[in-house]
C-alpha cells in the first residue's frame, strides 16, 4: 500500500507577474499593470494540481529561509500537500519573473536560488518518500544529476513521469525511465537534437520512443496532445475555451496525467482528462490558483 498518490520532485519559486500590452523588444521598456506575487516553480505547481484533484501529495524540493519561501510552503500546506520533504535554507527562495499579454501568452525568466541546491544527497536522504509514492514526477528546474538521482531512488513498482523543461539533452538512464516523457514542440525539438524532425507530432513522438521512453506524450496548446506507446499513437481532442492566462497549464496537464497513470487509467484516457484540466486552468489568471479541483473538471 502507498502512502501517497503522487511524489513530486522539483522546483519551488515565487512567481511575480506583470501584464504587458506587448512584450519588449531588446533595449526597449514598456510599462506593464502592478505586481502579482503567487506561489509558482513547476515542481510546487504540479504537487497543488495534484492535490486539488484528489491526489495524496508529497513534495521533495528546496525554498530558502525568507518570506517567498514562507510564502511556498503556506500555499502546499492549504492545498493539502505533505511537505515532509521541503528542505529549507541553502540559498534564496528561486525566483520567476513573468510577462503575461492580452491574448494569455506569457515569457518567464527563472532564477533558480534554491532550487539549485537540491542535490542528489537530498534525494538519497529522502528515500523512504520514493519507497511510498505510487508515481514520482520531476522537470528539469533542479540539477540534472538530481533528476538522475531520482531516477536510482525509484520504488520496485513505481511509475517515473518527466516533462523535461526547461529542456536540454537527457542521459540514456533518465530517458528509458520515463513513462512516459511529456513535452511540447519545442521541448521534442531540443531533446531530439540533431535529429531530422520534421513537421508532424507523429513523427516527434516516434523518434522520441526511439530514444528510450516507454511511452511519449506531446502536448500541442490548442490543438490538444498526442500519445505514444508501444501500442501505437493517438491523438487528444483539443478543449474549447477562452484562454486568460496559461502560466502553469503544462504543470496542471503534468500533474494530473501523472495521478490518473497512478491509479491504473489507460494512457489515452489519463491524457484526456489531463487536457480538461489544462484547458481549465488557462481560463484564469496565475498558476497554482488557477488550478481546478475534481468537482470542476467533471462539470466541464
């Protein structure tokens, strides 16, 4: 029997926001609407996504001794995350700066304070967490060889989910762990390398199986996601709404994709219902209080 659904891995910073008629171009400034601080970071996002949705949570990341890590660890709690493996100290809480434009489209530019503390001895110390988590998901806000480490740490039975952003070349290890590897065009293109890509999702996600993976999703915004596995390829009917804000919808998609794997739905159907639950979460602003919980993506 696991004690949680879901253990994330990850990064936890403090999202400050402004909104931006349009965004600059270099050596230009524009004025931009008052400042927003939420809790954010993709691996705190995903732990309250989870958590929302029903999930039992638990969160292995690094804030630093000051208010926007207070500020962290007060929003896991009131979502209902475990934050046993919240380690403190270390160094500044990280950091995103964020630019939303009217059509919801945003640029963020991360820097990573804590979260580049956490290190492989954290995870080995944090073992007992691995040993009782039915899936662990990461991303790739922390050190690589963190993600390696937590690739080691995996339960017998234990699923790895990885979105690898922001993205960069993956180790063979991490990569045939994952299952499956969740990313976007520009995420496959990067992963990919080298290789010739084409223009099709079909083709990202079958040279991306080809790599390693056991399965392979590709989110495509509005045009929904598309799955891959062994047993084939599948394409993710888009959901229709008016986007406000996407920051943190790819952590929603993640998080719930990852907790719906965990308790035993088809690949196909996980990704479904994590796409009601990204395009939920677009239709308002900011990240983690943008996140839906079960009642919301059912009435959807």
């Amino acid at each position: 029997m696991y004690d949680y659904d879901l253990l994330v891995v990850g990064s936890a910073n403090a999202d400050l926001v402004i909104g931006v008629e349009r965004r600059p171009a270099a050596g230009e400034t524009v004025l931009g609407s008052d400042l927003a601080v939420h809790p954010g970071g993709k691996g705190a996002n995903q732990a309250v996504a989870a958590a929302r949705l029903g999930a039992r949570t638990a969160l292995l990341a690094r804030v630093g001794d000051d208010a926007y890590g207070r500020l962290l660890l007060d929003a896991q709690r009131a979502a209902g995350v475990d934050t046993v493996g919240v380690l403190v100290g270390g160094a500044p809480t990280g950091v995103a700066l964020i630019t939303v434009d009217p059509s919801g489209d945003n640029s963020i530019v991360v820097s990573p304070g804590a979260n580049g503390r956490l290190t492989p001895e954290d995870v080995r110390a944090a073992g007992s967490l691995f040993h009782a988590s039915r899936v662990v998901s990461t991303q790739l806000e922390i050190p690589l060889e963190t993600v390696v480490e937590v690739v080691r740490a995996l339960g017998p039975d234990s699923r790895f989910v990885l979105n690898p952003s922001p993205p960069r070349p993956l180790p063979r290890q991490v990569l045939d762990a994952c299952d499956p590897l969740i990313v976007n065009e520009h995420e496959a293109r990067v992963i990919l390398g080298g290789a010739a890509v084409g223009d099709r999702p079909e083709d990202w996600a079958r040279l991306l199986l080809a790599k390693g993976p056991r399965s392979v999703v590709v989110t495509l915004g509005a045009e929904g996601a598309l799955v891959a596995s062994a047993d084939g390829v599948a394409r993710i009917a888009p959901v229709a709404v008016d986007a406000v804000d996407t920051t943190g919808a790819g952590d929603a998609f993640t998080a719930a994709l990852a907790w719906r794997l965990g308790t035993g739905s088809p690949l196909t159907e996980a990704a479904g219902y994590a796409a009601r639950v990204g395009a939920l979460a677009v239709t308002r602003p900011g990240a983690q209080e943008s996140f839906p919980t079960a009642a919301e993506v059912a009435a959807l």
